[in-house]
C-alpha cells in the first residue's frame, strides 16, 4: 500500500479574502494590495546614538522584522536620520511628535516612510499642503497615527472620550487633508489599549476607506498581557481580511515583538511556518516528560532552514493521530516511543533515545526537502498530549 504524506498542506487556507486596498511602497516593502502583511518594531534606543541604533536595527532584521520606526523628539535625533536610513538593511519610518520641522527632516533625511500623530503635532493642520509637497516629491509614503492617548481635544470634546467614531473620524479626516493635496501615498493606524476599542475602530475604517492599515494594541502592557491583547485583536481583524502590516507593542525587547507578530501571522497561514510549538499543558495520561521532550527536541532543531512539522506526543489518546498527521513524530508511553515519519511507524525506540532519534530523521528529512527544492523556513513542531 503506498504511504500518503499528511503533513502540511502545500497551498495555506485562508479564513477570509483580503480586504482590497490600495498598495503603497515603504522602501522595499509593498504594503497593503496583494502584498503580504508585513511585521514592524521600534527601536527603544535614542535615535541619536547612532551605533547602537543600528545595532538594534541589525537585530531587529535577524528576528524577521521588515519595517522599522525610530522615534525622532529632538534636533539630534533627526540629524541622526539619514545615516540610519542609508545604513540600515531594511527601511525606517521616522515617528514624529509635536514638531512638525522633524516631518521635512525625515523626508528630507531619505526615510522610506514618515508616521505623523495628528492629535499632538501643533498646528500640523496648516501644513499639510507643505508635507504633501515633500512626501509627493520625494515619494515618501505618509503614516497617519491616531492614538487613543493622544486625540484631538475637539473629538474629545465631541465624543467625550476615545471611542471608535472619534478615532475613525480623526484619521478620516487628516487624509481627507491630504487628498486635497492630491497625496494618496497614505497609510492608516487607529489605535487603543483596548482590543474591543480597536477592533471595532478598525473595522468602521476598513469599511470606509481603500488605503492600507497598520494594526497596533497601544500600550499593550508586559509582555503576557501584550501577547494576549494584540494576538486576540490581531486575530479577529486579519481573520476578516483586514490588516495589512502590524506592529506588537510590549514593554520588552523590540525582537520580542517580533517574535509575537510572527507567529501571530504564522497561525493564521498569513506567513510560512516556522518553528511552532503547539504543546499540550500535559496531564495524568502522559507517561513520559512533554515539556523535557519539547525542549530538546526544539533546541536541537534550532536553526534548521526548512519547514518540518514534528509532533511530540506525551500519551496514547492522542498521540498516534498527531504524529501521524505531521511529517515526523513520536508517540511515546511505557518507556518507548514510536517514531512516524510522512504518517508511518518507521521503528520502536527507548525513551532514552527519543530525542536523538528525532533529531536524527529530521535532518534526513530536511535535507531531502531541500534537495527537492523546498522553500526555506524554520521548522514547525507540534507538541501535545
């Protein structure tokens, strides 16, 4: 009987059409269209320390990151900005506040991109057709950031605090004052520290506009905290077709943003696979140690450049069907472990010698994928009980 392979699926299911949006180019990165939605981060260093921004960046871009944002508050900061931006491996967007000079000086500065905070740029208004100008000349895609903590004091004072309407109707509005200009190179954030908030926020603009849109929870809090905020509010928009480039916001390191959003993105079959654990919290039916089972064979596949499913299964309720259903698997009770490989039992080993032995037909496997020519990615594990 021929062996069928039930591993991963070549062509990725998608929960729901893309919401059609027109594309703009941030340096080398399409956003919005048929691109694919992309992952950004922020620096957390002064821009002006030029060095250990890049160093930052450097990271950043080893993590997966494709788009950057350094902050720009000070005359050096924007001094700062076209080294950075040529030096840099992939591109930067300036984040200005309050001072409207800084917009020029990033355009100015060769930026790939310039995010703009209506609420709290002084008089920014009245220079729009100045900024249109120069991003239009320059072709320099505009970001137009609404920020809850940061609204207009008349839609305050309208809506009586950040609801939705007021931040959709902020964000509207200020591109509605470049569309005068004739500037469409725009796009959209509308962002809040509550999901609810936000998702609803996001939802009316999708609906009431075609330009892409940056997803962001604001303030999203620790790390725990920021992962659930911004994977529940990321997951309902972009299983809807909505959202077109995201940026995790956490009070850790930027790479761990990064991280979050990948994944995010990677379970929603929105981006190849990579090394996913998919662990099972254990429980009184495991007869050997998942969570040790899960840490080596993860640490021992780390760097491997192809993308493998590998199932490590803690019991006999579900372990033969998940390893089974991945392209390499253990079932492991009783002191052994039986070892799938493409849905068949290839051999009995000893606990003792799970790992290894998983670790071992991985390599065989992947260096089989890649001479067939399979695209690069990291591994995918799939760990239950």
């Amino acid at each position: 009987m021929t062996a069928i392979s039930l591993g991963m699926p070549s062509v990725p299911t998608k929960l729901a059409e893309r919401r059609k949006s027109r594309q703009i180019q941030v340096g080398t990165v399409a956003v919005g269209g048929d691109a694919p939605v992309s992952v950004q981060s922020m620096t957390t260093t002064r821009t002006s320390d030029i060095g250990a921004t890049l160093q930052q960046i450097a990271e950043l871009t080893a993590s997966g990151c494709q788009i950057v944002r350094v902050a720009c508050p000070t005359q050096d900061d924007a001094d700062a900005l076209a080294t950075i931006a040529s030096k840099s491996q992939i591109p930067v967007i300036a984040d200005i506040h309050f001072q409207p000079k800084y917009v020029f000086a990033a355009i100015n500065a060769g930026c790939a991109a310039v995010r703009v905070n209506p609420g709290n740029i002084k008089q920014f208004d009245d220079q729009v057709k100045e900024i249109a100008r120069a991003a239009k000349d320059t072709g320099t895609p505009i970001r137009i950031g609404v920020n809850a903590g940061s609204l207009d004091k008349r839609l305050l004072q309208k809506y009586g605090k950040a609801t939705p309407e007021a931040l959709v109707e902020s964000a509207l509005w200020e591109a509605s004052l470049f569309e005068e200009h004739d500037f469409r190179d725009i796009k959209i954030s509308v962002k809040h520290n509550d999901p609810v908030v936000m998702v609803n926020a996001y939802r009316q603009l999708a609906a009431a506009c075609d330009y892409p849109l940056h997803l962001g929870v604001t303030e999203a809090g620790p790390a725990f905290q920021g992962t659930i905020k911004s994977a529940v509010a990321f997951g309902a928009l972009l299983a809807e077709g909505i959202g077109d480039t995201i940026r995790v916001s956490l009070s850790a390191p930027p790479v761990e943003e990064i991280k979050v959003g990948m994944q995010i993105l990677e379970s929603l079959n929105l981006k190849q696979r990579r090394l996913e654990i998919v662990s099972c919290p254990s429980c009184g039916r495991a007869q050997v140690d998942v969570y040790k089972l899960a840490e080596e064979v993860t640490a021992g596949l780390e760097g491997m450049e192809v993308p493998l499913r590998v199932a490590v299964m803690g019991c006999v309720v579900n372990g033969p069907g998940e390893a089974r259903e991945a392209d390499l698997g253990v079932a492991s009770g009783n002191g052994k472990g039986q070892i799938f490989v493409k849905g068949e039992v290839i051999k009995t080993v000893p606990e003792s010698k799970i790992v290894e032995t998983l670790i071992d037909e991985a390599m065989k496997i992947a260096e089989q994928m890649e001479a067939d020519g399979v695209a690069s990615g990291e591994p995918s594990v799939s760990v239950a009980g």
